[in-house]
C-alpha cells in the first residue's frame, strides 16, 4: 500500500514545494516539480520520476496512475492545496530528475531554437513546444530566460520539455559560434539589415539556428553580429509587433523538417 501523507509540514511535501519555488534549488538538486493528471504521466515518459503524489479521487479519476515508476504518496486534499501551484488543483504532482544537455551534443545538420532573455515563462514554454512539434533538435537558452523547468513553463510546454533537448548556457554568442563552426546557419529574429521570411530557404545543408530575443527589447547587438545574418517576419502596420512566443512559432514553422 501507497504510504499516506496527512501532514502540510511532512519533509516530502516541503522539499517538493521548495523545488516549486526556488530555480537555484532546482538547479543544485538536479530536480523539478510538476503538477497535472496529464503532465506527470507525460513528464514520465521523458524525464525520471522519482515521487508521484495524489489525492485519493485522482487516483479514482486516473487508475493508470499506479502504473507510473517511483515512490507513490497518497496525499490528503489540504496537503494537495500546499502542493498545488493554481487555484483548482488536479491533485496530481511530481519529482522528476532533471534531463541534463550540453552544447556537445549540438550536431551539424541539425535545426535548433536559441533564445536570449525571454523572461516569461509562458512564451518559453509555448516555444519549446513548438520546437518539438516542428521537428527541432534542440533549444537553447541564454543565462536570463525563464526556467524551463519552473511550474508555469511545464504547463505551457505541456511536457515537450522532456521530448527536446534543452541546453542551458550562459551569453549566447559564444554558443552561436560553436554553432557556426559546425556549419550551422544562425539567423537571428531582427528588424535591422533583415530580409523578410518568405524568401528565406527552409532547408540549409549544415543545419540551422532560429534566435528569438527577449519580449521587450528583442535581441542584443552582439548576439545579432554574432547570426549569419537576420530575417523578419512581414506584418501589416496595425501591430508594433508580435510577442516573443507567437514570432518564434512562425520562425520555427518555417524551418520545419521537410516532412513534417
């Protein structure tokens, strides 16, 4: 039988929470914390589950909860609710170890997503999933984006932070460059000596490397001499501009595997 957490001060319950809140904490555990009757079975099919814990009418809504790895607590619902990181909990939660990826891994031929300060969790959750769907190899993340494995940019990655592999580096230019040696095409996401998207080869023999910038003030001038050159995607004047999810969305359909 399941052991049964009935305490909002048990040890586990603490360190779970503390996972939740503190991206250092994360970072040193190697561990991350996640919430959702369909994020934890997914996360689990990327990422190492160690403790899975749940209410007794999610287990009754989920059975095939009981057939997921590691250790397994049955928590009552006011422990849910410390657990819990929104206002109507699905009282299902869990800790994963923390996939680890370096730029060693970066291959020539390959299509990858770099971003550079993207703060909002949701805009780095939603491109990391876009960079799975559309079939990227990788994304990159510069020291000052949001963490991807933060609660709220799980959510919005819907697990595809698991399914690609995600590199987190500090300055970025450094890391383009060992893109470029490899042969890899880094085009950055800028308005300046930029050529619009449409004209722009999909496919590039040695790879390619879409550079997204931060929402409010895009990318930095060094990581942009950094690119090979800069693409913009054409708009009517009705908007300034397009947020940092949506504008990288669109860069990475464009770049898409052939078959997709």
């Amino acid at each position: 039988m399941d052991e049964k957490i009935t305490s909002r001060d048990n040890p586990k319950v603490k360190y779970a929470c503390k996972l939740a809140d503190s991206p250092g904490f994360r970072r040193s555990e190697g561990r991350f914390f996640a919430e959702g009757r369909k994020l934890c079975p997914e996360l689990a099919r990327g990422a190492a589950l160690e403790q899975l814990f749940y209410t007794a009418a999610a287990a009754q809504k989920c059975p095939e909860l009981a057939g997921l790895p590691g250790q397994h607590f049955l928590v009552e619902e006011h422990v849910a609710q410390k657990l819990a990181g929104v206002p109507a909990p699905q009282g299902v939660f869990g800790v994963f170890r923390t996939p680890q990826h370096t730029l060693d891994e970066v291959r020539r031929g390959g299509r990858y997503l770099a971003l550079e300060r993207v703060q909002d969790p949701g805009n780095v959750g939603t491109l990391i999933r876009s960079a799975a769907a559309f079939g990227f190899d990788g994304v990159i993340l510069s020291e000052g984006c949001a963490s991807p494995y933060a609660p709220k940019t799980l959510r919005a990655s819907m697990g595809a932070a698991v399914r690609v592999p995600v590199i987190e580096t500090g300055p970025l230019p450094p890391a383009l460059a060992r893109l470029r040696q490899l042969g890899i095409r880094c085009l950055a996401a800028a308005l300046e000596h930029s050529e619009p998207l449409g004209p722009v080869p999909a496919a590039h023999l040695g790879g390619v490397c879409v550079v997204v910038g931060s929402e409010g003030q895009g990318l930095e001038g060094d990581t942009i001499a950094a690119c090979d050159a800069a693409v913009r995607i054409p708009m009517t004047d009705r908007v300034e501009s397009l947020n940092a999810g949506i504008a990288g969305s669109i860069l990475l359909w464009h770049f898409r595997e052939v078959e997709v």
